[in-house]
C-alpha cells in the first residue's frame, strides 16, 4: 500500500523498470544503431537497426500483454462483484457492459456503482475514462500492473 490517497488524478501506475529504465534503454539505443547505420551504410549496420526496433516491440508488446490480461480479470472480478451488488434487473443486464466500462467501474465504491452502470447501459459513460472521472467516491486499486 502506498502513503498517497489514490484518485483519478493519481491513479496511472508508472513501472520503473519499465517505464524508466528498460524503454529508454532500448529508445536509445535505436537512435544509436540508426545514426551508426547512417554513418557506416553496411547491411551489418542496418541488420543491428533492425535488432534494435524488434526488442523495442518485443517489450512494448509483453507490456501490452500483460495490461490485456490485468483487464480482463478486471473484467472477471467486476462481473462477480456487480452480481452481489446490484439490483436483480441491472444483474440481468451485466452482459451488455463492456470491458472498458468494467475496468472503470473497478474504481467505484458499491454505494455509487449502481448509478454509475445504468449510465452505463444509457451510452453516457462509454470508455474507461469516462467511468473513471464520473466515480466519486475512489475505490483505490494499488496492485495494477
């Protein structure tokens, strides 16, 4: 747990060995490889270019992975708990939400989420972010990858 009280406006998780070390890294070192390839035009230069790119996509896309993962047990933890929170005729209607509505409504307390999911169903809150900035009363989630 962390000293800050959570809220939309502090909510984002920065992973410092991702975020801070291991893409700048790597950031860095296609501009190197690419100014040595300019430099030396040889296939060997253009080949490490290419080496470069790739591990930058290979971390890029094991973060990616690992955040559609975290969302879609977001998605699972949400649908158990909006079936014991809310009323029998919005349960019914549990299906029609989608993942990124979910994922907002995490941050919601069970005194506002009802609300929050029938403006949901409306077409009012259609995007995680959304959902985000309308919760009042911040239901803080500190293990987010």
């Amino acid at each position: 747990m962390t000293a800050t009280t959570q809220s939309y406006a502090n909510h984002r998780r920065v992973f410092p060995l991702y975020h801070l070390f291991a893409l700048p890294v790597l950031l860095a070192h296609v501009v190197v490889t690419l100014v040595g390839a300019v430099r030396e035009p040889r296939l060997w230069t253009f080949w490490m270019v290419v080496v470069a790119v790739g591990l930058v996509a290979a971390v890029v896309a094991n973060r990616a992975s690992t955040l559609i993962v975290q969302n879609r047990v977001i998605g699972l933890e949400m649908r158990l708990r909006l079936a014991t929170v809310l009323p029998v005729e919005l349960c019914q209607r549990i299906p029609e939400l989608d993942i990124k509505q979910l994922v907002g409504l995490r941050y919601a307390g069970d005194a506002e989420v009802t609300g929050l999911v029938e403006r949901c169903l409306r077409g009012e809150l259609t995007t995680a972010d959304a959902v985000k900035r309308a919760v009042r009363q911040w239901r803080p989630d500190y293990v987010r990858a």
